[in-house]
C-alpha cells in the first residue's frame, strides 16, 4: 500500500492506492477516511484490481476546509486524483455520503466512469433531509472528565451494538474527533444535494447493495422504484460498519459485477 498527496484548487486531497489492474475508486462514508476500505484491498487485488482510496477533504488526512462545501465540489477533486495516477476510466464505489459523491462523479464525468456501485443510498425525501438539516451538529468539544470520548462511545453502541466489531465502532470514534467540530460538512453536503435528480440521468450500470443492518436500508424500494434498471444485492445483517467488518463477502458480492 502507498500513500499519496495531490493538490487540488479546494486543498490537498490524501490518498491511499494498492495493488495492479484494473482501477476501481473507492468512496468512503462521513465521517470516516480511505481506512474504512482497509481490509478489502488484498481480497480486490486477489482479484485482478487496483484500488485507488481518497480521504473526501475535510476527513482522514486531506485538508480541511474552512466553510461547507457541496457534493459536486466534493466530486470535483477526483480528476486530479486520477490524473495524478494516470487513469482514464476507472469503476467507482460509495458507501453512503460516499455513494452521493460517487453518483455525482459518474454524472458530470461519464467518460470517465465505465460502472456504478453504491452501498446505503441517502435518497432521502424532503422531509427527512430538512429533519437532518436540523439536527447536523454534534458538541465534539473536550471535557476535563473524557465524558465527550465516553458520550459518543456510548452513542455509537446505542446505534450498532453487538452488529459491529469493537474495532470499528472505535474507528468511528477516531475519525468523527480527527474531523473536529467540521465534521457535520459533508452530511450537510449530502443533505442538500438533489441525489434523485442524479440518479435519474446515469447511464453506465450501475449496481445497487445494501445490507439488512445498514440504516439506509429501507431506502431501497425507493431507488428501485426509480431505477428497476440497476442490478440490486443484499447482503444480511451487520451494521453500517459493514464493509470494514465483513470485507470478504462484500467484495464477494461485487466482484461478478466487476
């Protein structure tokens, strides 16, 4: 595995990049980084991939910016990420936040994007993105006591509970203090973003997965609704914490499509 830096007109954008092949572009959710694709690298590369895995700027390693951005802006830094690694066409991949990021991508650069994968897709109705909205910030600042470590420890197992591995509920409590009192960003981002619009004009294929345990399950029928043309899997159990706890069967259940 390789470590990489490009500067981008929004800031410096961190990447992770493994393996030869054929490249594939994955799309972490918020507020995690290119770590939550960890432990998938070696069974992609096993499978003839190469994996190229951006931190979205404001999370993991890349910078940090100073007011809100929007998804397309987020989308935007991923040419130079792909040029920086001389890649033309790649598959993309987004988990959640990651998935809006990925649509808009595969929207604004077609020829760029040979096939879609997404992973808990935010298409949330108007109600639920304004109830969101209301409730995006969350008090991240220090206590003498550790209380606001143990609070969001204790958030966090009210959410997965026994679904997740103890790794990854603390991987999440790593990430969400690295973000720092920023970290509703890309949330807010993907709150405001018109994902249905997006969906509607993709024309590469596209192939939709979500596990039982994923809070964005029940999204599903509405995006087939809206696309009975995409391919749909699903994956049972976990939690949103899925791809890093079970990376085997979820490259399993991707890899045909590939």
């Amino acid at each position: 595995m390789r470590k990489h830096y490009v500067n981008t007109d929004l800031g410096q954008v961190h990447y992770l990049t493994n393996g030869e092949g054929n490249p594939l572009l994955l799309l972490h959710m918020t507020p995690q980084s290119s770590l939550q694709f960890l432990y998938t690298f070696d069974y992609f590369n096993k499978l003839g991939f190469r994996v190229i895995a951006p931190d979205t700027l404001g999370y993991g390693m890349s910078d940090k910016p100073n007011e809100p951005l929007t998804i397309e802006e987020y989308a935007s830094v991923l040419l130079e990420v792909l040029d920086d690694q001389d890649v033309d066409r790649i598959t993309v991949i987004g988990h959640h936040t990651g998935a809006s990021i990925a649509s808009e991508f595969a929207k604004s650069h077609p020829s760029r994007v040979d096939k879609i994968i997404l992973h808990g897709i935010p298409l949330y109705t108007k109600e639920e993105r304004k109830e969101r909205m209301s409730n995006l910030k969350v008090d991240l600042s220090p206590k003498k006591d550790g209380s606001h470590l143990v609070n969001y420890w204790n958030w966090i197992q009210s959410r997965v509970g026994g679904r997740a591995t103890l790794e990854s509920c603390q991987m999440s409590l790593l990430h969400v203090f690295l973000a720092g009192e920023n970290e509703w960003f890309c949330h807010h981002a993907a709150f405001a973003y018109n994902l249905e619009k997006t969906l509607l004009e993709l024309r590469q294929p596209c192939l939709i997965i979500s596990n039982t345990g994923d809070p964005l399950h029940y999204i599903i029928p509405r995006v087939q609704s809206l696309r009975d043309d995409f391919t749909y899997r699903e994956l049972e159990g976990g939690s949103v914490f899925f791809i890093r706890d079970e990376p085997e069967k979820w490259v399993d259940c991707i890899g045909d499509f590939l």
